[in-house]
C-alpha cells in the first residue's frame, strides 16, 4: 500500500462518515461544493483561535446545519450566544442561505492531528527549535492517551537553503490496518522563509474498542 493514502480517505464510507453529509445533481454540485470550503475556510480563518479540528455541513431544503467541533467553544458562542448569532447571519450573508449552527466540545484536544498540526504551525511561525516543537507535542499526544504518534515536517526546515523533511514517530501507527482508528490532520506554517508542510497521524486504539463513534471521529 506504501502509506501514501490520506487515513481519512482510505476509510470514508467503511468505517468513517463523510463530513459533508447531502446531495447534489449536475446542475448544483460544484456550487454546493464551492459553498462548504466557503464556510470552512472563513469559520478557519476567524476562529482559528477556538481550535476547530472539523466542520461538518448537513442540507435540507430548507436550510444548511453547520456544526462546528471546538475545543474552546466558549470562544464561539460568546456572553449568550452573542457571537454564534453573529456567526450564522455572516454565513447567510456569505452563501445567500438559511443557516443553522451547532456547536460540539472536543472532549480531548490533544489527540487531535488537526489541533496538534496548528498547534505545530504556530509554534514554528514564533522560530522555535522544529525539533523541540515535535518532541514536545508528540509527548503530550502521548500522555493524553493516544496509542502512537507520527509527526512529519516538510520544507525548509530551520531556514535552511534545500527543501527537506523530518520525522518524529512515538509508539505504534499500524497505517495499514484499516480497522484501526487514525486521525490524520495536515496544515502548512507560512513563514518568513517559505511555507512548511506539517502531517500529524495519531492512532487511538481500533474500532469497537472505548467509544463508538458512529461516523464522527475526530
């Protein structure tokens, strides 16, 4: 298989639910699909201070159901529900529909790929040893209960002149087996030297054991 396939991909419709849930003929796909990397990538850009690993999108007739996974919700919703007010009339603002938004607390940020790749991201941005900064997060994935951990950073790493790419891997990441549950985040780190690829796989254990998860696996 040689691990080149995204985790996340390789178990969508087996194991895994999609995180846009609804349907589009001809006519209608691209513009629906226009419409979700709207919405993803303005809630990104203005809440990435909230940490939101997913955004999932629902449509019905009438409406589209935003539902965001924060690990600081509080962020979002505001002193009573101020902001997530704000934030639905923005997204009917942006995409011309009727929007509904629901906000759900990750349980566990820290075995989050996507959360910890930011995480990463920031911390390269404000010059910090890459080589720490994946040590660093790599213990803490482990400590808050992940089974394995694989971090990779791609790019000009250290402000060095040849592109190149690092590894940090700690316990087991069977990236073949797809009954086991991996959460794979990627995000890049623009910095004053070139943009930097950061891949994080975490592995949680294998499906049916601890929590069900039903398609919503963060």
């Amino acid at each position: 298989m040689g691990q080149k396939t995204n985790p996340i991909g390789n178990r969508l419709g087996i194991i895994r639910g999609w995180e846009s849930n609804w349907y589009g003929n001809k006519k209608d796909y691209a513009s629906k699909l226009i419409e979700d990397h709207k919405i993803r990538q303005f809630i990104k850009d203005k809440y990435r201070f909230a940490g939101i690993p997913k955004v999932e999108i629902e449509r019905t007739r009438k409406e589209v159901r935003v539902i965001l996974h924060a690990a600081r919700p509080g962020l979002i919703i505001g002193r009573k529900g101020a902001e997530v007010d704000k934030l639905r009339e923005e997204l009917e603002d942006l995409i011309l529909r009727t929007v509904s938004v629901n906000i759900i607390e990750v349980k566990n940020p820290d075995t989050s790929a996507m959360l910890a790749g930011e995480t990463i991201a920031d911390a390269l941005l404000k010059r910090q040893a890459f080589r720490r900064v994946m040590r660093m997060r790599a213990e803490a994935i482990m400590q808050a209960g992940a089974q394995g951990v694989k971090i990779e950073l791609s790019g000009r790493l250290g402000g060095a002149e040849m592109h190149r790419r690092e590894k940090w891997i700690e316990g087991s990441i069977p990236l073949h087996t797809l009954q086991s549950r991996i959460d794979y985040g990627f995000t890049e780190a623009y910095t004053t030297y070139g943009a930097i690829g950061i891949k994080v796989w975490i592995y949680k254990g294998q499906y049916g054991e601890g929590e069900v998860t039903h398609g919503h696996d963060a």
